[in-house]
C-alpha cells in the first residue's frame, strides 16, 4: 500500500489543471435543460475534445489518453474544483461508448465514436416504457426487420437530454412472441427520422431534461444494431453496469459539495448553530464524502492490478445518491427561510445554487435503478439471501 | 497509488481467519464466560506460536517486526470471531507504546510479550476502565499528566461486569511501586498515539463483528420460514440487511486508511483514524440493530449466538474514545480555517 501520488500522477494533474484554467468558460454556462445551453454545453464537448480532454479513459487512437481509472479520478478531482460545466453528452461518453468498444463493429465505431468525442452528436437514452421503469424486461416497443432496415413502433419515456439530442440508444422487441428478457434487440436511433415525435417532459424545475419518443414506423438501417439479434439484454447490461459502477459518479463532486457545504455553514454560523442538527449534517457530509473518495480509490487501485468488481459494487449507487440528497437537505437548513428562493429573487441573497442541487438530488434514488431495486440486487447477489 | 493489501497481507488474513474461525467457536465463548478469568492460557500459547503476539514486535525483541497496516486485516479477524483474549490491545496498543517508550521497560518486556510468557495492557483515561487487567503481567497507565508502568502486584483491581459477558474490566489502583516512564508533552503525545491505536483496533473489529453478524443473519434468515417462505425473501428483511452492507462497505476503506495513517505517520492520523472509528462503529451499531430485528423473538434470547457479536460491537462503539469524542475530532478538522477539504484533498 502506497498512498501517495507518483510523479506521473502528480504531473498528470498539473496537466490537467493548467489546461483547465486556460480553457474553462469562466462564465456558468445555462442549464442543459435549455435550448441555448444545451448548444452551449455542445461547444464545450468540442473544446474539450480538441485538447483531448473530453474522454480520457477512451483509447488514445479513439482521440482519448487511455487513462487508467486513478488517472481518471485525478482528472475528475481537478475538473470539479475547476468548476467546469457538466457534461451534456454523458450518456454518450460514459455509458454507449464503453459498450460500443466492446460490442460494436469496426465500421459502428469509426462512424460514431468520433462525432460522440467532439458533441457533434449528444446522446440521449432510450431504456424505460410507460410499463416499463423498474421492471425493464417489461419492454413492449417493437422492431420488425424487414430487408436491411428495422421497423420501429411504440414509446420511450424519461428518457433524459432526448429534446435537442441527435440520437437515442435503446432496447427492442425483435421478436413479437419472446417474453422478458429474450427477443430483445439494442438499437441506435437517429433522432430526426421520420415518424420520431418527441414530447419534452419539464422536471421538478421545470425545465425539460427529459422527454417521451413516440415511434411511429421508423426505419432505421440495420447498420444501427448493437450487438446481435436478440442479444439486448446482455449488451444493455454491460451499459448498465457501466452506468452502476464507478464512473457514473465520481467522488470528487461529492466532495466539492461537501467543502461548499462547510464554506455555507461557516457563512452562516449564527444562524445554523441554532439548529444542532445541522453540525453534525455537515460533519457527516464530509465524512460520507470522505468515505467514497476511500473506497472509490482503493476499488480504482484493485481494478488497475486486474482485480474484478463485484456484487459490492451495487452498493455504490445508494450510497452516492442518498449522500447528495442528505448534503443539499443539510444546505437547505442552513438557508433557513431563504432556502426556497430561486436564486434571481430580491432576497435571495447568498443561496447560490443550493435550491437546484437539491432538486436534482431528488432524482439519484430514483435513476439508473431506484433504491429498493439496487437494495434487492445488494441482498441476493452480495449477500446471498434467497429470491423466494 | 495503490490502495491494496499485498498478497502477502491477505494470505496471513486467510490462514488467521481459518485458525480463529476453527477454533474460537461460539461454544469455546460461552464456555470462557463458565471460567473465573475468562481467558484461556492455552489458546494465548497457541496465539503466540503462530506468531500473533509478537507481530508487531521489532525483529531485535524476538518479534515479526510487522506495522499497524499489517496487523489491522487480523484485527478484522479477531473482531469477526469475537475473540475475548486481548491481541488486538496487546498488538496494536501496548507493543507499540513499548516501542516507544524503549529503555529498559521495553528491553525487559518486549521479548516476553513476543514468546506470549507476558501480557501487558494499556489503561488510558478515556477509557473509564482497563480492559483484561486480571491478566496482565505490566500495565502502562495513564496518571493525569504522567504515564507510568506498574507490575501486576503493584495494582489492586475491581472487577466491573460489562453487558458483554466476555469483556473484563477493572478500576485500577497503583498500591505498591510505580515508574514513571513519561512525563508532560512527551506523556501526551504517547497517549494521543495509544489512543489512535486502540481506536483503530476497535474500528477494525467493528469490521468484523458486522460482518459475522450479516453472516449469522443471512444464514437465519434463509432458514427460518414462515408464510410458505424464507423470511429471506421478503424485501423488509432484505432491505434491513442491504441498509447494513451499504454501511459496511463504506466503513472498510476508512480504516485501512487510518491503519495507514498511523504505519507511516501522516499528519491526518488523528482524524483520520476518527473517522474510521465512526464510520465501522455505525456500521456495527446498525448491524446489530438489524440483525436482532431479522432474529425476530429468536434474537433477544442468551442462547442464539447473535448477542455474543452484538454486545461486543456495543462495547466497540465507545471504547477507545466515544462518538462524541471522535467527532469532536473531525469537526475540529473541517471547521478550521484553511482545512484542506474537497476534491483532490483526501491524499494531498
């Protein structure tokens, strides 16, 4: 065990901070979730690609650094104290680029990998049914082959950035007389085909950062196929375990928010320290912050020596998402009676951004897999207590 | 970086978690709690010959020479069995302030504990009283500003019974002759350091006695059924015992941290190693509390094996410093003007 930096690591870093500091907008870019900030959050996709600092884990010929997963958590540290903006295509670049690396074809790769590195096209995912959210396997939207293209019918819902996406991916009933999870296809969808109607969905701030799709007859090439025929289920559950694991959420944006969180509590000592609750909120928000951080390092470190994630790894996505939720409820009462002020109200002097991190945080329990369902998977994969 | 045990360090955990698990059963506990002392000088021989109480001991004393990182995997282990002998106090704790202290009292000692012919506890004051005195052959005490080392029969001891039928401890009082082996600042700095240790011993068998009781819990509950089912299977019990792996998952790499911390002195020891002590001790607190829940009636009685981990993990929580001290701790850290927190800070 060695919990220092080497020197790579360390230049590594400076790297990443100097390029940061020159090219970072120095202005918050608007919410993704609007038309002018999602073309906003586009050209910084470009930027950052043009550095080659937009997908640091993809393969070097693949316009990425092929970082290890430490270096990928160094890059992250710098990126969140940098305060640089999020990143619109992180469906894209976290969850169908690893996917199409492993399943795609030389031709898929070398036709979307590239536009995907430079936003030239954001991604939008396309997993949840109106009868299908939890129980995925529920999937009901059907793709008929026929010829060399695949006939496309049914709904998607909550499908997140999919109002000025260019594309969605997502899973298929191939075969009209298969159940659950077999006869299921992985499809890529251009999003401007003909018989795609999108009906934007506005979210607890009522912006629309996500959206239903409809399908009505869409062809789309058989090009467009992840993965084999029917073989859906697996290759979306290497996206989902991407999505589950590690990079989905790296610890350094729970730790920026913790130290914020300090900073608010210093702020507003007199008025916090009337509430003894609210200390020990902060102090557990560093803590738990702290907590990921370790253990995030130490999963990262026994990876890079070939070790391989498991079970355990489920117990992550709980973890993350009910520590932002406790760390913005803990930044609300500290606000006091401002807390429910949007940030442009007369009054809303020193709320900063708290109110749509808290909203957002609302949401962590829920995607990628609610609580309840994660808690099942943590009991009988982890555990090993019995299914019935 | 590389946040990793060697494999080395993971081998020795296997074959002491295999010797421990054989021979530290429930029944060799409960039959302990029959005996007058408690303690067992045969299973502390067996200790020694595997070379348990001399692993800390520097190789000149007769010891492995082996640091707070290399032991803190076998401390999870003697916490996982509940063992009532006292090596992780002696190796985490009193060897180590030995060491420190030198001289002759370590030249004497030192080899003694190494072979297990002696046993020597530490008693500091924020420990109300000193663990497994009865047994011990040295004791280094805490006297207010002094540390002072004094012979079994120079103390006179009484007994205090604990909720937990294997812990024994005592008020002791120095009756006959007593060193003095430190003195003001340099008293302070070797108690602040045998009080990190022993906090992060009972951090690390927090670690364990959680995870023996997810063990006994996931085993009872995929036995017992009830309307046509393993109780297992329903989602409120799952969801209880999920509560409990999400904490424990998220308390282990603290403590490694902190054992760390303390092998290779980094200036964030002291918080670091308090952390560690709340993060494992919530995880055991909330593993108790859960796995008496999924016991249901079965786990309020004496003879299911849950409240021999239960009552210890109980114990762990405030021993070595309470939660309130270890958060104090913390806070002190992050509320300081300065503190380095936030990203990229954890190993700065």
């Amino acid at each position: 065990m060695d919990l220092s930096y080497t020197d790579e690591q360390q230049a590594f870093r400076e790297e990443v901070r100097s390029w940061l500091e020159a090219n970072a907008p120095a202005q918050a870019l608007q919410s993704f979730d609007t038309e002018l900030g999602f073309e906003q959050h586009r050209e910084w996709e470009a930027t950052l690609n043009k550095g080659r600092w937009g997908m640091v884990t993809w393969p070097e010929a693949l316009g990425g650094r092929g970082c290890d997963l430490i270096e990928w958590l160094i890059f992250e540290e710098e990126y969140y104290k940098a305060g640089a903006p999020l990143r619109v295509n992180q469906n894209g670049i976290f969850l169908l680029g690893p996917t199409l690396m492993e399943y795609g074809t030389e031709e898929q790769k070398a036709r979307i990998l590239p536009k995907m590195a430079n936003g030239e096209e954001v991604w939008a995912q396309g997993w949840s049914e109106p009868n299908a959210g939890s129980d995925m396997a529920a999937i009901r939207s059907t793709a008929k082959l026929e010829g060399d293209k695949y006939i496309i019918n049914g709904q998607k819902t909550w499908s997140t950035r999919a109002v000025w996406a260019d594309w969605c991916f997502g899973m298929f009933r191939t075969d009209p007389d298969s159940e659950r999870h077999r006869g299921l296809t992985f499809i890529l969808v251009p999003l401007d085909s003909p018989g795609i109607t999108v009906r934007p969905i506005p979210q607890l701030d009522g912006l629309p950062g996500f959206a239903e799709i409809f399908f009505d007859n869409v062809e789309v090439s058989v090009d467009n196929r992840l993965g084999d025929e029917g073989a859906g289920w697996s290759v979306a559950m290497a996206t989902a375990g991407f999505e589950r694991g590690l990079m989905l959420r790296s610890p350094a944006r729970f730790q920026e928010t913790a130290r914020r969180l300090v900073e608010l509590y210093k702020e507003n000592r007199e008025s916090a320290e009337t509430d003894p609750a609210v200390k020990e909120a902060v102090m557990r928000a560093y803590m738990d912050a702290e907590s990921y951080c370790l253990t995030t390092y130490q999963t990262a470190c026994r990876l890079n020596k070939g070790g391989k994630i498991g079970a355990e790894s489920s117990t992550n996505k709980i973890f993350w998402s009910e520590l932002d939720q406790n760390m913005h409820a803990a930044a609300m009462s500290i606000l006091g009676a401002r807390a429910e002020l949007l940030p442009h109200a007369p009054n809303a002097k020193g709320v900063g951004n708290w109110l749509d991190g808290w909203l957002f945080s609302q949401s962590g329990p829920i995607y990628a897999g609610t609580n309840e369902v994660q808690r099942n998977i943590i009991a009988e994969r982890m555990l090993g207590m019995p299914r019935k | 970086m590389d946040f990793t045990f060697t494999e080395d360090q993971l081998l020795f955990q296997d074959s002491v978690r295999d010797f421990l698990v054989n021979e530290i059963t429930p029944e060799r506990i409960r039959a302990s709690w029959e005996s007058e002392s408690g303690r067992d000088s045969a299973l502390w021989s067996q200790l020694a010959e595997l070379g348990l109480t001399g692993m800390t001991v520097p190789e000149a004393y007769g010891g492995l020479g082996m640091s707070e990182l290399d032991f803190v995997l076998l401390a999870q282990e003697c916490g996982y069995v509940a063992l009532p002998e006292p090596l992780v106090h002696s190796a985490l704790v009193a060897v180590p302030l030995l060491v420190d202290i030198g001289g002759e009292l370590a030249d004497q000692w030192l080899p003694k504990v190494a072979t297990g012919e002696a046993k020597v506890v530490v008693g500091l004051e924020q420990n109300l009283l000193v663990e497994d005195a009865h047994v011990a052959d040295l004791l280094l005490l805490q006297q207010g500003d002094s540390l002072v080392a004094a012979t079994a029969d120079a103390v006179s001891l009484i007994h205090n019974e604990s909720v937990d039928p294997s812990r024994k401890l005592f008020a002791v009082s120095v009756a006959g002759e007593a060193v003095v082996v430190a003195n003001g600042d340099q008293a302070q700095s070797l108690i602040q350091s045998s009080l990190d240790r022993g906090a992060l011993g009972a951090a690390a068998q927090a670690l364990g006695l959680a995870q023996r009781m997810i063990d006994l819990s996931v085993q009872y509950t995929s036995d017992r059924k009830q309307f046509g089912q393993a109780i297992g299977a329903f989602q409120a019990v799952k969801h209880h015992m999920a509560n409990v792996a999400v904490c424990l998952e998220y308390a282990k790499a603290p403590v490694h941290r902190a054992a760390y911390s303390i092998a290779c002195k980094e200036s964030v020891a002291s918080h670091a190693v308090s952390q560690a002590k709340l993060n494992a001790c919530e995880a055991a607190n909330l593993a108790a509390k859960n796995c008496i829940q999924v016991h249901g009636a079965m786990g309020y009685t004496w003879e299911v094996d849950l409240h021999i981990y239960m009552k210890k993990a109980w114990a762990m929580a405030n021993s070595w410093g309470d939660a309130g001290f270890h958060k104090t701790r913390v806070a002190n850290h992050i509320f300081t003007d300065g503190a380095a927190l936030g990203a990229g800070a954890t190993f700065a």
